[in-house]
C-alpha cells in the first residue's frame, strides 16, 4: 500500500452521507464485497480519544483514493477498539454536533453573529459566478497514451467509436506499450496534477514563510490589483505558536487542526499512554466551558482527535459560519483546561474500556508481537494506550504536570481551511490564540535510536479473537528523506501487487495482502505487511512467496513499465489528498508538527516519482531475510484471556453545571444563523435500454464519480436472491469476458481510477470514480463489466467461492456485525430486509447456470440507476452513453412486491456468546414499517430522535454512559433504512463487569425518551448536528451523488435533497416523543448482547429471559 498511509486514518472525518438521507442496510453486511485493504496505520499506531458517536474514534480501514484490489482484505495493527460501523453505506458519521458564538481572549464569553448570509451556490456550474476551483495542471506524464488529453480525445466531436477508442487507450496504458509525452507537458517526470489550492498554496509559501518570522506581523497589503487571489498566509504569533490560513472559496465549511509535537513515543517508564490520556483530557472541558462535549454537541461540528507514535492531532471541522466559535474553544482548551482528579478517575475508567477493546480486536496480540521483535527500544515499540498498571497510576497532578510540559504554543501547529476570509480569520487567530500565555516545553527529547537488526526473528501467537491465520511481518524501515525511503515506498506498492496477483488471484490461497510504509513520521519506522491466508496456505508457502517475490525484484526481475505503473500509483494517490481539502488540512498539520514546511509534499511527490529500477533492486536488499521479523497469527479459541476485575467506584461525579458565560451560548444556539443554500436540481433522463441516469455538474473539483445500483427491492422479493447478489457483483467486478482479473485492475490503475461493489439496503451499487479528465475511461470500464459477464467454469468459481467463505469469517467473529444481525432477525425473522450473508452451504450450492441466471435477471439496465456526479457535460453523457451502454440488454423482469413485514413480539434477550470476550455490545432495537423514506411524516422526526438519544456529544447515552459513567468507550444510534422498514438501532459497548449497571442506564433512558419531551438543549443538539452534517457533507461531490442515489432508489423526488435542512428544522419536540413512544414500547425493543455468556447471562436475566446463541445463529442450551 502507498506509504503515506500512516496520515489515511485521520482523513475520515469528513461528513458523509448517512445522516441526511436514507442509505445503509437493514442488517450490517458482515463483509464488503470489495473490502480496500487495511493495514498499519501506523508503525506505532495511532489512538483517538474515543469521540465517535457510532463509531470508535480515530479507527477504520485506511483511506486510499487509489484503487483497492478486489477482494483486498489486510490487517490493522491499531490499538484502537473494533470499529463500529452500523451500515454499510459510506456514511455513517463519526458524530457530529453546531452553533455560533465567541470565547474572546479576556474573561467573557459572548455571542455572536454569522460571517456572512450570502447565498452559496450548489453545485457550482460551469460559467457560474460563484468561486471556482482553478484548473489543474497536466495530468500523469509519460503513463497513459492520451496524457491530459484522454478525456478530451473521447469527449469532442463524434464520439461513434468512444468505446473503441477508450478500450485502446486502456489496454495501450495497461500494458504501457508506446509512450506520448503530452503536448502541453514541460516535465518528463511521472507527476499528476497538483491540486489547485494546493498549488496556489505552495507558490506563495517560500515568501510567507520568510515575512511572517521575521515580523509576527500580517503582511502589508498588495497594491497589484494584477496579482493572483491570496489563498495561504503563514503566521507565528508571539508566544510562538505556528499557524497557516489555507482558503478554499469552493467549500461549505471550516477546518481547524492542531498538531502537538508529542506521541506515544515521547511517553516515559511509569508514564505509558499519557500523550493519549492527555488527548482524552482535552476534551473534558475547562474553567468556563464545563463540558466540552455538551457544547460541541450544541454546535454540530465534527470534532476528533487521535495520538499517534509521534504526534497528537486534534480537528474540528463547522460549517463556515461557526469558525469563530471553534477557534474560541480552541484556544479556551489550550489556556483554561481543567484537569481535575474527578476528570482523571472517570477518563481512567473509559480509556480502560478503549482498551479492552483493542485487545478484543482479532490480530492485535500478533502487531504488539511484532513490533515487539522488529524493535529493541522500547520508545519504538507499539504501546500508545500505555499499560494497564499505568493507567491506573495516572493522577491529576501528574497529568498536570504532562500537559503542562508538552502542550506548549511553541509545540503547537495550527493550520485553519476552507472557505475563510483570510484577513478575518488571521484578526480571530491573534486575538484568541494570541492570547494562550507563552511557555516553552521543558521536555527533553527522546533518544529513539535503534540498531539495525542483525537477524531473522520469528514468533507465533494464538489468537482467541481472529477467524483466520495471518503471517504479519516487518522490518526497520530507511530513514523518511533518503533515497532509500521512497524506493521503499515504491517497492511495499509493487511487492504487495505481486503477491496478490500470486496468492491471491492464482494460487487463491490468500484472501488478502497489505504493505505499508509510514509517511511523516518519526524515524525509525516499519515497513510492515501481512497475508491473511484462505485455505490450504502455510506458514512455509507464505514466507516462500514473499521471500521469493523480494528475491524477483532485487535482481531486477520488472519491466519498466511495472515500475512506472506503481509510481503512478503512488503519486497519484498522495496528488488525490492534497487535492481533497480536509486530506490536505491534515497532511500540511502533519508536516508543521515534524518541522517541514509544505512545499516539503510536493517534493516528495518529485522523489517517488524519480525513483529508478536500479533503486528499487537496492531498497529490496534491504529487505532481505536477516533484518525480518514474522509472527504467524493462528486462531484459537480456547487462548481466552481473562479480563481483570475493575477496582474504580461507580459514584464519581464532575461537576459540569454549565457557566453563565457557557449557559448563554447554549441558549444562542437554539437560533443559529445557517448559510444559505442555492440547490440545483439533477438532470434525469433515460437510456434505450431502460436505464436511468441523475447527473449533477459540480466543477469544484476535477472528478467524476459514477454509482450504478440494481434495485434488488423491485426484483428480489427473495431473500435468498439478495443475500447471492453481493456475490454476482463482485464476479461481474472481478472480470469480464474482454478482460481477466489482472487487466481489469491494470486498466483502473491506468487511468487513476477505482470501482467497488457494495450491498445497501434494497440495492448492489458499483461505485467509481475517476479524474475528469478519464469519464469516458471509467464508464466504458463500468459498462464492460455489466454488458461482457465472464462465462465461470465450475472449477473456477469453486476457488472464488473458498475465497468468499474465507472472507465471511471475518464478519462472523466481529461483535458489530453479530449484534446487528441478531436483532434484525428477531425483529422480522425471513423477511427480505433482514437478509445477512450467505451461508457456506447456500454458496457450495450455486451453480454457474444460477450465476448467469442472476446477471441476466437482477442486473439489468432496466432495474438499474446510474447517479454522475462531478466535473462533466450533461449533454454528452446524453449523447454517449447510449452507445457506450448500447450492448447492455434489458431483461424486462417484472417487479416484485416485498412482504409485509411483521414484527415479531419481544420477549427475550438475545445473548451472542463471545467466550473470554474482553467487552460486550448491547444494542437496542426497533423496527416500523414505512418509516425509511423520506415523504413519511415519521421520518424526520425518527432522525432527530435517534441524534438525542445516542449519536451526538451531546446525547443521553453519550453524556451518561461515557460522561457520568465512564462505563462506555463510545455509543451509537442510527437509523438504518430500507423501502419497507426503517430500524432505529442504540447502544454502547462495555466491560463485561459493567453490563449490568450500562443496561440499567439505558432503559432508563429509553423511558425518559417515551415519557418525556425532549428538552430545548437536546432538541437544538439535534436538529444543529443534522443540518450541519448536510451542509458540510456538500463538501464532498461523491456525497452528493450518494444524496441522490438514495432518493431515487426510495422512489422520492430528487428536488426533496436541497429540503433537508428545512425538514430538521421543522421537528418539534412532539413529534420526537410521539415516534419514541411507538418504537420505543417494551414489547417492541429487541435486546441484544454479544459477550461471554457464562459472565453475563445470570445479570442480564433480571432485565429479561435469556436465549443465549452460538457465532454462527444456532441456539444454546
């Protein structure tokens, strides 16, 4: 994988698109049929703080704009609790929370107004007077045939031949035949296209730079009206502090981030995890904003952070109006934080239940085994969490005495984007942040040297959490800067690919492979991978056909062209997140805090892609046998660990009465001043063969994306049917009858682009997304899969099918999953909404006559829509998809009406027996007919409710499970849709000890939600944390495309997106009552636990009768 994947797991913060509309699955598919590989975040890992109302902070698979191998499954080495992820759409929110307001730098807060009310307009059309992004520089050199000119080649003139001429491309790029230098291209290296702000940014760099030290004063303004906008200052404030202005007028929103120059690895003996303990004090308010959660809560802001091996990130992102009050808050937290003991012994109790959760994590033994080996030092080795022991010891006046010592202005790396007035924005920013007293960090440096590994160390772990064997292994990686790096970097791409197209695709006796090299780290890093091994794989093949493949390229065994293929593969990765703006906010605070300034990314982009075949056979010497370290990981179900009794009391309270100055701007938020929106409605038409098209132009950034769904719901009244969809798609994604498995990823790779399949709730989508300049490329590419099926022979499907049993694993062994598919059965039994995956047996059973049965029946343009988004010409998408689309043929199915759901009486829990489980899930649940789509007057208000009791920082759950408590790491509540239903689904996850007392607090919140009215505070929390969550989600185009994706899919009106924030408005606090008190109805709310049940099942039978039941579905005795 590319080596900058060390930042990707910071990058997911941006809001998406769950919470607006409907999207997701009915039951959490336990596996995405193209699953993007996830391996080390982090050489050391990284931690968040546990924000994530629904999901675990700072957690996920890493985020790759690069194309994921098919299939691509990876190990995480995090020490993060299992990810929490209630859909399978790509929206679900970390949490969100709104407001507007001021903390000034003296002793008063107050009030205050919006920026601005000017009307921003969405999407920006082309010739539109609203700011528009600049036009980026030539594209990738001397890698595709066309270069830049690609899409326009396609997309002028007569386009009869586009699909003719769009394959030759591909299979010309693909194979890297001849090589045409670009006629407008100077360069010769492989670069892509720099993002345009980034651009704009680092041409005015040098100079900022250089002013802003020597005077700490802004700089005088420009007399030249000739000169480009300003778009990036740079300032040092006077007690030392390091800030950047980034603007972007193309965007909705505000990003603050601060890096701290402290880490995992700065942490002494005696003192493990307190740059992460430190980071969950952050958020626990200060002197005059009592709970920072309940006002963040008010606000609607995202805000996160994660502790890293060698920094501390933290980000809030707002819509734009509210950035003075998150750079208030900011600046309060890093003047006024409150550490108190009561704070200190409640955060002991979550940072506890986080890391129970991280040694529930399959493959977590294995990474600390690891790491363990390749390092000697243990500053270098993976313990950010710290130990148990030490965590315990932790007081207030030791964590006084950290904060005080590390969190110094002078340590402190600020970087603000987005749409901002820059001289506005640099007024606040000396006002507030100017005002933190200065210090200088008295904390010495931490020797981190370690020795180059002399030998071959090798290790095995039993796993009682992990459902398959995995080799994990590692070495010392070059220092970040040399030459030797990004040849490494280049050759963890190549080496990975090899293995995959080895183990994977030929031999099918692996289910994925990882690499990964850290980017912007700390020296030493690793260079870790892993091979998580399907049947019949031994540990002995496994490191034969590494060793064997690290042998092919050190002696040069590459063409050319794969080499330049994986440059491009790199360095158009790294391009992708500078041009994303929330990526790049992240990448340039990454590289403040490590001293670099961020013209130091462009030049990385310059190094990987000058990298030589001579340097990548001297990176794999490196590489070689001694100086590898290996643990093979085998599950084992009876190497369960047993957790230790909590020793904390469960009466310690925080005083967090809110302030006047903080109870004043709680009120002022129940009026917030939004920025208006001027929508724009979606251009709908339809193709010969019955296929519906949405196109919406957005020319704020150069992409496209492209969703094709198949409307499973008007087809497959079976449940059967859809649980073997999934499967179908990712055969029709794997291969086709023009092309095998490696070329389809050689032409994707090609043209910079990536297509996955997903199951949503009454729908398969295949989701895209290319350069703009590459539409034609990537929609014949979608088209080849849907209109050329692959004829599978029984003996190949067979090994796809061990595959896909293999990668099922995976999900039945995670807890998210299990719970989730527990509580939908129990609700509504067979019903086709309820469908999980398939079984073995169902899938031993499917034949290739079904196989093409199912292509021909379910996957037809007639029962399909084709959502593009982005930088593209409706009018020819009008002209040319006809012919690009024209072999596709309709199989004029009639539809099909789904069942009645009936739901079933509750009357028991349901208890998933986990043995030796670390922690437990509870989830609630409930069911409606009729609630999932948007015209139901339930909707809405089901939204809202569902953000009250657990989804935001200001929820029931979340301020008395986590806040009062100190019982949960984090809790959830979402609203899961489907045409028929709609599930409104909560919970948290606990210690097993803790189970009794969390469930007790949680119908006691559930009655208050269907005795009682909301409060105006829970109301206004709410409704903001919604409505900002839709306008930041405006941000991000694929966003957009997913909006209308799931309207269109739900039969509704595609002008009902832009009424989104005005139906939240709306939402009384009647209405929240009403549909709480009918979901919400004992014999209505299905319980379900996951956990150990022999520890459980006597404390949860005071609730309930106990139905106890096995990983795999089958009850217990």
């Amino acid at each position: 994988m590319a080596p900058f994947k060390a930042t990707l797991a910071v990058l997911q913060a941006a809001v998406l698109v769950c919470a607006s509309f409907p999207c997701g699955a009915l039951w959490a598919a336990d596996i995405r049929v193209v699953t993007p590989e996830v391996s080390p975040i982090q050489s050391q890992g990284s931690v968040g703080a546990g924000l994530g109302a629904g999901t675990q902070a700072g957690f996920g698979p890493a985020i790759s704009l690069a194309a994921p191998l098919p299939g691509q499954i990876g190990l995480l080495p995090s020490v993060l609790a299992p990810n929490v992820v209630l859909q399978t759409a790509p929206g679900v929110q970390p949490g969100v929370a709104v407001g507007q307001g001021n903390l000034s730098s003296g002793q008063v807060l107050k009030p205050v107004v919006s920026q601005s009310k000017t009307a921003a307009v969405l999407p920006v059309t082309p010739g539109a007077s609203a700011p528009q992004a600049e036009e980026k520089p030539s594209a990738l050199k001397g890698l595709l045939q066309h270069g830049p000119q690609a899409g326009k080649l396609a997309q002028a003139g007569d386009l009869g031949e586009a699909r003719g001429s769009a394959e030759s491309n591909f299979l010309k790029a693909a194979a890297l035949g001849e090589t045409v230098t670009p006629q407008d291209a100077a360069e010769t290296a492989i670069l892509p296209r720099i993002g345009a702000i980034f651009k704009n940014f680092l041409r005015r760099n040098k100079d900022s730079k250089t002013d802003a030290k020597k005077t700490g004063e802004p700089p005088a303004p420009v007399e030249n009206s000739a000169v480009p906008e300003e778009r990036y200052r740079e300032l040092v404030l006077p007690n030392g502090m390091h800030v950047q202005l980034l603007r972007n007028p193309s965007l909705f929103t505000a990003t603050v981030a601060v890096g701290y120059d402290v880490g995992g690895r700065d942490d002494t003996p005696g003192q493990t995890g307190y740059a992460h303990f430190t980071e969950h004090l952050m958020f626990q308010g200060t002197r005059r904003v009592k709970n920072w959660f309940r006002m963040m809560g008010a606000m609607g802001g995202n805000t996160n952070a994660w502790t890293y091996a060698d920094h501390t990130l933290y980000v809030n992102t707002v819509p734009v109006n509210l950035l003075e009050l998150a750079l208030s808050l900011e600046a309060e937290r890093m003047a006024n934080l409150d550490i108190s003991p009561e704070k200190v012994e409640r955060e002991k109790r979550v940072i506890l239940e986080e890391k129970a959760g991280s040694e529930n994590a399959p493959f977590e033994s294995g990474w600390n085994k690891l790491f363990g080996l390749m390092f000697r030092n243990p500053s270098n080795q993976r313990n950010v969490l710290g130990t148990e022991e030490d965590i315990r010891s932790a007081t207030a006046e030791k964590m006084k005495k950290y904060f005080e010592s590390h969190y110094t202005p002078d340590k402190a790396k600020v970087v603000i984007s987005g749409n901002i007035d820059l001289d506005q924005t640099e007024g606040w920013v000396r006002q507030l942040m100017g005002a933190v007293p200065a210090r200088q960090s008295p904390a010495p440096t931490r020797d981190l040297s370690e020795p180059d590994p002399v030998k071959t160390k090798t290790a095995k772990v039993k796993d009682a959490y992990a459902s398959q064997t995995a080799l994990l292994f590692g070495w010392k990686g070059p220092a970040y800067g040399t030459k030797d790096y990004y040849a490494a970097g280049i050759l963890a791409e190549m080496l990975q690919e090899r293995l995959h197209q080895k183990l994977v695709y030929g031999q099918k006796k692996a289910v994925g492979v990882s690499m990964n090299l850290p980017y912007l780290e700390r020296d030493p890093a690793a260079m870790t991978g892993s091979i998580l091994f399907s049947g019949g794989m031994t540990e002995a093949e496994a490191v034969a056909a590494l060793e064997a493949e690290i042998e092919a390229l050190r002696t040069g065994q590459f063409s050319e062209e794969d080499l330049r293929r994986q440059i491009a593969k790199v360095v158009q990765s790294l391009d992708n997140q500078l041009g994303d703006p929330y990526s790049a906010t992240m990448l340039l605070t990454q590289a403040a805090v490590r001293g670099l300034p961020g013209a130091k990314l462009e030049e990385d982009l310059r190094l990987w892609s000058q990298v030589s075949a001579a340097d990548i056979r001297k990176a794999a010497e490196l590489f070689a046998a001694k100086g590898r370290s290996t643990v093979l990981v085998q599950p084992d179900a009876e190497q369960r660990k047993q957790a230790k009794p909590f020793e904390h009391r469960y009466d310690v309270r925080v005083d967090e009465a809110p302030t006047p100055e903080e109870a004043r701007i709680l009120e002022s938020l129940g009026s917030v001043d939004w920025v208006p929106v001027k929508y724009r409605a979606p251009e709908e038409f339809t193709l010969p063969n019955g296929l519906k098209v949405v196109v919406m132009p957005d020319n704020r950034r150069s992409t496209v994306y492209a969703k094709l769904a198949f409307r499973l719901g008007a087809t497959a009244a079976n449940a059967d049917i859809r649980r073997k969809a999934p499967f179908v798609a990712n055969l029709l994604r794997l291969r086709t009858a023009k092309h095998s498995e490696l070329e389809m990823e050689s032409l994707l790779a090609a043209i910079g682009g990536w297509i996955q399949t997903g199951q949503k709730f009454d729908h398969v989508v295949f989701d895209g997304n290319a350069p703009a300049e590459q539409a034609a490329s990537l929609l014949t590419v979608l088209s080849d899969m849907v209109s050329h099926p692959y004829d599978w022979t029984e003996e190949e499907l067979a090994n796809w099918k061990n595959w896909w049993k293999e990668s099922l694993k995976s999900g039945k062994s995670d807890p998210t999953s299990a719970s989730h598919l527990r509580a939908i059965i129990d609700l509504l039994g067979d019903h086709p909404s309820a469908q999980g995956s398939l079984t073995p047996e169902a899938l031993d059973a499917l034949t290739t006559k079904e196989l093409a049965q199912l292509a021909r029946t379910h996957f037809s343009p007639d029962n399909a829509v084709l959502v593009v988004a982005g930088d593209i010409s409706p009018e020819w998408l009008k002209n040319e998809l006809p012919k690009l689309f024209e072999e596709w043929q309709p199989a004029r199915q009639p539809g099909s009406q789904s069942p009645k759901a009936e739901v079933k009486e509750q009357k028991t829990i349901s208890l998933v027996d986990r043995p030796g489980s670390e922690q437990a899930i509870i989830r609630v649940s409930a069911v409606k007919e009729g609630a999932g789509t948007v015209s139901s007057p339930d909707f809405f208000p089901l939204q809202v409710a569902s953000h009250i009791m657990g989804s935001g920082w200001a929820s029931k759950l979340f301020q008395v499970a986590r806040q009062a408590m100190g019982a949960a790491y984090n809790t959830f509540s979402q609203v899961v849709t489907d045409p028929s239903v709609a599930m409104w689904t909560f919970g948290l996850f606990t210690r097993q000890e803790k189970v009794e007392p969390a469930l007790k607090a949680l119908m006691g919140q559930i009655a208050e939600m269907r005795d009682t009215r909301p409060s105006a505070l829970d109301l206004t929390s709410a409704r903001n944390s919604l409505i900002a969550s839709f306008l930041m989600s405006l941000d991000y185009i694929g966003s957009i495309a997913d909006h209308l994706l799931g309207l269109e899919l739900l039969g509704e009106p595609l002008a009902q997106w832009g009424l989104y924030p005005q139906k939240v408005s709306e939402v009384t606090g009647e209405a929240v009552q009403r549909v709480s008190r009918e979901l919400l109805a004992p014999s209505k709310l299905a319980l379900t636990v996951v956990g150990d049940a022999k520890k459980l099942a006597d404390g949860l039978a005071k609730e309930r009768p106990i139905q106890v039941f096995d990983q795999d579905g089958n009850p217990k005795k």
